[in-house]
C-alpha cells in the first residue's frame, strides 16, 4: 500500500526515531522516583570514588610530606583541612584515605559474599557438608567480629592485605547462613525436585536452578558488609591494629587527632564526615536494592 504525500507539507517523522529514547528517559526517571535511594547513595558512592581514583590530581600538598614547624595548623588557604601533629596536610591525607577505605570494604564485599555464596551452597543443598560446614561457621560467628579481626591482624601483621583477610574471615559465615537458608527453601521446590528425579546432576541444579536465585540476597548482604567492613578498617587503624601509619586511612588520621580532640578537633572533624558519608552511602544503596531486588517490596511501591 503507498502513501502519497500532498505538495507543501513535509513527512511526519518516523515514531521509532523518537520516542525510543524519551521512553529510555521516562524509565530512569520513574526508577529514580521509585527507588530515591538508590539513586542519592549511588551518587554520593560515585562521588567518593572519583575522590579515591584522581586523588593524585585533587591534593595539595603530599600526603607524606612532614613539616614540624607548620604542625597543628589550623585551615587555612594552604592548607585546607588543616595538618596535623606531623605537619602532615589532612585534606591530602583524607582524599588518599579514601582509596584505602573504598578498597578494604570493596574487597571485603567481594571476598567474604563469593567464599561465603560457596560455603552456602555446598551446606544448604549437600546434607553430608552441612553439618560440619555450619558447625565450623557457628563457631566463628561465636566471637565478635571485631575481636577475630584483632586477633587475625595480631597473628599476621599489619598491612592493607592482612586487614582485608580479617575482616573477611569475620563476615564469611554470615553470608554462608544467609545462603543456605535461601538453598534449604528453594531445594524444596518443585522445579528443583523434579530436575533431582530427571537425573540431572547436582552442579547443574545449583549452577541453573539454585545459584540465580541466591544473587539478590548476595547483592544486598555485600553492600551491608562492604559499609560495615569500612567501619572496621577504621577502628583497626584507630586502635593500631589495622594500616601501618605510614599508610594514610581515614581511622588512622583520626587516632593521630584523638589526643588534640578538645583543641583541634578539626584533625578528627574531616576524616569522620568523610568515613560517615561513605559509609549512608553504601547503605543506602543497599537499602535501596533491598527494596527494588525484593518482589513483595516492588508490588506495595
């Protein structure tokens, strides 16, 4: 069938050209008013990230450099946060910090959720593990995690790599009951029953069947450790068990200030807001997948 086209009017433009990307738009930003927090603690957890990545080209003065005769300067053109009892510039020490923070609680998450995902699925859906793995897991989660960090870091050694063991020995068996719990209720599902008498083998079943269905869990319990093993980090540092002092962390510029709190607090100031930003960020990212990955959570919004 042709379509004339009268003379003096011009062809009305294909509908495909435009309206994709206004109804790409459209869906972001009903996302967005769906799940704010997704969207603030995206944005803050970016932000920080730049700050982390292009702190060589965002700092002052190096962060190592000493200056006694310049210490426990207050802020000034100079030096922006003020320095410390070294001399030290905080704001350079801060931004720098932030690459030690970001990568403890990413390698954290990483760590701890992809041993703890394995753990979980051998216990929950291979009964004859089950009970020795969990045994051992329960064992762990009987000391504070705080405490099992000390005592790795006191056996191993201070050093960003050692903190990150440590904490992640301390996470692992909370995201391994998390996941065999999630295993033990889908095994007794039908589908699953049904590739069990098919004779379809048990790393098939837990690779298709058992494994996409334990991602949203994982993903939402990594954020929550990656906030909490930041948390960690700070108060390894702070207490002298975590990062050597020659490595600049948020917990260790702020147990440098400690003793000067009352009179120059701003050595302590900065580096906190700046671990306390980072840390609502990540959980209000986590919230917010919570909300959005959880079925029954996106029906009542």
């Amino acid at each position: 069938m042709s379509v004339s086209i009268e003379p003096g009017f011009a062809a009305a433009p294909v509908l495909r050209d435009v309206l994709p990307p206004r109804r790409e738009r459209g869906r972001v930003m009903l996302f967005i008013y769906r799940h704010p927090t997704i969207a603030v603690g995206g944005l803050l957890l970016g932000l920080m990230v730049l700050i982390a990545i292009f702190a060589p080209f965002l700092h002052t003065v190096d962060p190592t450099a000493l200056a006694p005769a310049r210490r426990t300067r207050a802020p000034n053109a100079q030096y922006w946060f003020g320095s410390d009892m070294l001399g030290r510039d905080i704001y350079s020490r801060v931004l720098y910090g932030a690459r030690v923070s970001l990568l403890v609680g990413f390698l954290v998450a990483a760590v701890s959720s992809l041993v703890g995902l394995t753990i979980g699925l051998c216990a929950g859906f291979i009964r004859i593990l089950d009970t020795v793995m969990m045994r051992v897991m329960d064992g762990l989660m009987s000391i504070p995690s705080i405490l099992l960090a000390i005592a790795f870091m006191a056996l191993i050694g201070a050093s960003v790599q050692n903190v990150v063991i440590a904490i992640s020995v301390a996470e692992i068996p909370r995201v391994a009951r998390l996941v065999r719990g999630v295993v033990l209720s889908l095994r007794e599902q039908a589908y699953v029953e049904a590739a069990i008498a098919s004779g379809t083998s048990t790393f098939k079943i837990i690779w298709r069947h058992i494994l996409p269905n334990t991602l949203a869990p994982i993903i939402v319990q990594a954020t929550f450790i990656c906030a909490s093993a930041m948390l960690a980090e700070a108060t390894l540092s702070f207490i002298g068990a975590g990062t050597p002092p020659t490595t600049p962390s948020w917990g260790n510029i702020m147990a440098e200030g400690r003793a000067l709190w009352q009179v120059k607090p701003f050595i302590v100031f900065f580096p906190a807001v700046f671990l306390s930003i980072t840390v609502l960020a990540v959980n209000l990212l986590g919230d917010g997948l919570r909300d959005a990955l959880d079925p029954r959570l996106a029906k009542r919004i």
